[in-house]
C-alpha cells in the first residue's frame, strides 16, 4: 500500500500507475491538495465502493463519489422512482418516474462521469445473496430505509472486515454512524441492538426534510473518501439536527453483550 505525507492510503487492490490526460484535468482541484494529490487520486480510482439504497441518502453519495472518481461504484435497490420521491432524491427527473431506481441512477453517473466503472443491481439483498450482490468491495455504504438491511450490511461488513458507514435521517434529525473492521471496532448492533430497533417508522410515514438527506449523504461520501485516503479510522457518530443547524460528535465503544461482536 502507497504511503504518502497525509497517511497510508487504504485501497486493497494494486494501484494504477497513471491517471490519464482527462483524469488529471477532472480532478485538478484534488490534486492540488495536499491531503488528496496524485496517490490519494489513484487510490480513489483503484477503489470499490458498494452503495446500499439508491433514495435520499444514496443519490447525494453516488453523486459525489462518482465525481470524486472512485473507480468502481456498485449500488444496489429494487425500487422504482416514483413523484414523491423528487423531493429529495436529487439523482432523478421527472423523465425517470417509473424506472427502476438502479437502471436510472446507473444513466445519470454515467453521464456525470465516464471513466468510471458503474454497477447497477436491481435487487433486494438478504442473507442469502448479499455476498452475490457486494461481492468484496472496499467500502459499504448503508443508505437503506429498514432495520432489517441494516443489521445485515453490519452482520457482513464485521465478517468481511469492510468498512461500513451508515447513514440515516427522519424527520428533522439524521446521524452518520462509520465503523472500520479492519481493526476490532464497535458496530452497528453495539448502539442500536437488534430487539430494541424494529419500529416501522421511515420517510415514507413520517416524513423527512429533504435537504437533510443531503448533508447525511454527503458526509457518508465525504467519509467514504476520508477513510479510503488514510484520514480517518475506528469508529464514531455524528447527530444532526437539521432546523438549528447543530452537529454532535461521539466515539463508539464495543458493548461486551452484542449479539454481532460483543
């Protein structure tokens, strides 16, 4: 793995020597970075990132990793997108209602950046084809709407030792949660543990402030790249509170009762 003055850069895959004359010209303002510049650029390229829901949360973070240049998104969901959805999943237009979600976001990255490698899956991950689906990415993000899919993407990520950062907003709250299992970590089941967490509430019943899915979305991404760059790790929270604009900030502790890694 490359070295540089910012930290070990985390890719798990052979980096590639060059970036091209159009890949350097697109992300010439990374480059000039001393936190990013020519290795973290090709760290990025030479990264896999699976996105877990393409709703309000993933559209902000496909937009974002996709321009920041990582080299290969696979994103997974079942929907299609559908009026109520434009309010806040900023991936789709009004020509897209009816599509499936995947199949649309897979056109609108593709155009945004095309020396990418976009991986569309029109399916419901479970127990039984989560490992066909997200195969060994470097970075899990969870943007899904249900408990269900988030105990599993953290049941897996813990086996695998991947890297997972998930987000979640209602309301007019939101939270950001990443956990880096390369290395002993807390996990998703240590905050919210499975039998205290099977409330049915989501946008769809409760409602959500759009922007917010936004910035949770946006920070997933942002850490996504932060953590693939060496310049974060372990395990922490951030809470959002969208009306006054707050962020609170905590470190996660293992629970030695978790049913996941206690």
């Amino acid at each position: 793995m490359a070295e540089s003055s910012t930290g070990t850069l985390s890719s798990l895959h052979d980096e590639p020597l060059v970036l091209t004359e159009k890949e350097q010209i697109r992300y010439s303002r990374h480059l000039l970075l001393s936190e990013v510049g020519l290795e973290g650029q090709l760290a990025l390229k030479n990264a896999h990132v699976c996105v877990v829901g393409c709703g309000g949360l993933g559209s902000p973070a496909l937009l974002y990793l996709a321009a920041a240049g990582i080299g290969k998104l696979t994103f997974i969901d079942n929907d299609e997108v559908d009026l109520s959805n434009l309010q806040r999943q900023i991936l789709y237009k009004v020509n897209h209602l009816g599509q499936g979600k995947a199949k649309a976001a897979s056109k609108v990255l593709a155009s945004l950046n095309n020396q990418i490698d976009v991986q569309p899956i029109n399916a419901r991950i479970d127990a039984d084809n989560i490992m066909q689906h997200i195969g060994s990415p470097d970075v899990v993000l969870d943007c899904s709407d249900n408990y269900q899919t988030r105990y599993l993407l953290n049941r897996f990520c813990s086996k695998h030792q991947t890297i997972l950062i998930s987000g979640a907003a209602i309301g007019t709250q939101g939270q950001v949660m990443h956990f880096d299992f390369r290395r002993p970590s807390a996990c998703y089941a240590c905050v919210f543990p499975q039998n205290d967490y099977d409330a049915p509430l989501n946008c769809d019943n409760f409602g959500v402030l759009g922007p917010l899915l936004g910035m949770i979305g946006s920070m997933q991404a942002l850490l996504a790249v932060n953590m693939l760059l060496g310049h974060v790790s372990g395990s922490g929270m951030r809470q959002v509170e969208a009306m006054g604009l707050s962020v609170r900030e905590f470190q996660l502790h293992v629970d030695p009762e978790c049913h996941n890694c206690g």
